[in-house]
C-alpha cells in the first residue's frame, strides 16, 4: 500500500486519498482519526458478537413453547402436555436432558423451566404421578451449584411445597420429613425455612394434623394463607381427611351428637349430607341425633377419650366462629 492510500477495510468513499497526498493539516488528520473512530464504533459490536454463540432452532424453539407454558397457565393439560413433549424434544436434540458436564449452561434454566412447567400442569390436572416424575426430572437440576445454575428460589420453593402437600395427603410422614432435613441442609444452609411463604404453609399444616387442631388447619385453606391457585388443589384431599379424623374422635368421644352439631363439626352444608355422611360411615340416623357404635377402648382408652373430645371442642368452636360471621 503506497503512502497516503487507504487501507481495504475502510470505503473509498469515505477517504479520498486521490487529492492532496503530500498535505498533513492538522483538519484533515482531525477527519481522518473521526473516521476511524466511527468504523471502530460500528465495527467492534459485530466483531463482538462473533464471539458468542448464536441460539439455534431448536433454542429459539424451546424458548418459545416456555414462555407460551408460563403466560396460560389455564391451558387444557392436553394442549400443555403436547407442548411439553416439543419441548422435551428440543431439550434431548440439545443434550440437555439432564445436567451433565457435556451440557452447555445456558441451557441449563430452559430446561429446569421446563420441568417445572410441566410439574405444574401435572397438580392443576390433578395428576399426582405425572408431578412426581417431574419433580424427580428437576432434582439434578437443583442440586447444582449455584456457581453453575444459580437457583431460581420462588419457583423451586413452590414446586418444593407443593411436594411437601402431596407427600402430606398421601399420609407419606416420613418421606415428609426427610425432604424437610434435606431443606435445612441445602447448600448455602436452609435458612428459615418455616418463613418461606410456599415452604412453611404445608410445614403449619402438618404440624396442626398431627396436633389434631384441624380447626386451625380449616381456617388456613379458607384464608390468604394459600400461597398459589396450585396449593388449593390439595384442600379437598385435606378437607376429607380432616373430617375423616373428626369423625373417628367423635365416635370415640360421645355415644351420640344432634345433627345440628354434627353438620358444624364437619364443616358440611347441609344436614342432608349430614345424613349421607353418617350412612357412609355406618352411623345410626334417629329422632334428630347421630349414634355413634361402640368402639372397643384398649388400656389408653380414657386417653384417647380425652383428646378426642379436645379435638372436637376446636373444631366445633371453629365452626360456631365461621357461623357468627355469616
């Protein structure tokens, strides 16, 4: 290149080179070195975004079935459950199935976001078995370290508790309490996990089961205690369990009880299913009352009596509270 030409990345009309070779002002070196700077400017973004990898189909296509999972949350569970498998799909053409140390990072949150679409899909259907397998898919997932994946805490913690309300109706105690000490050991510690709003709702429950102050545990499926829409698929499962527990403390607390008082204690609507509830469970039906049938009482019987009829002092003085507000 001779003196004063131009070099073969700049434009020829930008520099004319052909005039004036031998003069050096100061103007057109000021020009010149503005020149430079522009195509500096212009050039260095697109040099820089060589040097990042661009997201293919498969990426662009994975990102998009999320969002569309994330934004209809009222989706039928077919529709869902086709976008999910696409997007399983993508995620097996994208080795990203499960984490591995071949699996790129970026990846990494499209597929726990994944996984935790389609656990959510599976408790809004109602399907237990489908929410576990995608509770297990994103274990891998949470356990990484931070460093790696950092967590995404309010989605992890809701699909978390809403394990924690599975195993609780499904009467798995101690898997239930084995998830709990795994909580409090997570890297970075547990913390508090009581506070934790999706966290510590299933955490009161249990404890209130197995006090057996399922009045408290009935107020807190009425109230803004819920945490999510997700959370109050399991209070009909709890609802039926809780008056199953009062029922059998009923038998063993009174020899009979007014329908009136029953319809309350079991937090039923109306005194024919008062009725329907007593058939089902083999109770006598006459002259206004329940009859409860003998129970044989082992040596804790008056034990057993006692806290028994503590159980349905709470729920029927929860029950009198729910009738003076309306």
């Amino acid at each position: 290149m001779q003196p004063g030409e131009a070099s073969n990345w700049i434009q020829p009309n930008i520099i004319n080179t052909t005039n004036h070779k031998q003069h050096h002002d100061f103007d057109r070196c000021s020009h010149r070195a503005t020149i430079y700077i522009q195509l500096a400017e212009h050039q260095l973004p697109h040099i820089k975004s060589l040097t990042l990898p661009l997201p293919t189909m498969a990426e662009r296509n994975l990102a998009q079935i999320i969002s569309q999972l994330k934004h209809s949350p009222s989706m039928s569970y077919t529709d869902a459950n086709a976008l999910l498998s696409k997007a399983k799909l993508a995620l097996l053409k994208l080795n990203a199935l499960t984490p591995a140390p071949s699996t790129p990072t970026h990846l990494l949150p499209l597929a726990r976001e994944t996984y935790e679409q389609g656990a959510l899909f599976a408790i809004r259907a109602r399907n237990p078995e489908a929410f576990t397998r995608y509770v297990q898919q994103l274990q891998p997932f949470y356990e990484l370290p931070a460093a790696v994946l950092p967590p995404n805490l309010a989605e992890r913690n809701k699909v978390t508790g809403l394990s924690l309300l599975l195993l609780l109706t499904q009467g798995r105690y101690a898997e239930f309490h084995t998830e709990l000490e795994s909580l409090e050991n997570r890297e970075g510690g547990g913390g508090d996990v009581e506070s934790d709003r999706y966290l510590g709702y299933p955490i009161r429950l249990e404890r209130w089961l197995m006090e057996g102050s399922y009045d408290r545990v009935w107020k807190a499926m009425k109230s803004s205690e819920v945490p999510c829409d997700e959370y109050s698929v399991f209070s009909e499962i709890l609802k039926n369990q809780i008056r199953s527990e009062i029922a059998s403390s009923s038998e063993r607390a009174y020899p009979s009880l007014p329908i009136s008082s029953t319809k309350s204690l079991l937090f039923l609507d109306s005194e024919g299913d008062v009725i329907s509830f007593a058939h089902h469970r083999g109770w006598i039906v006459r002259d206004g009352n329940i009859y409860f049938p003998d129970t044989a009482e082992g040596e804790d019987g008056d034990q057993n009596k006692e806290m028994s009829q503590m159980v349905i002092e709470n729920a029927l003085g929860y029950a009198r509270e729910l009738e003076t507000i309306v």
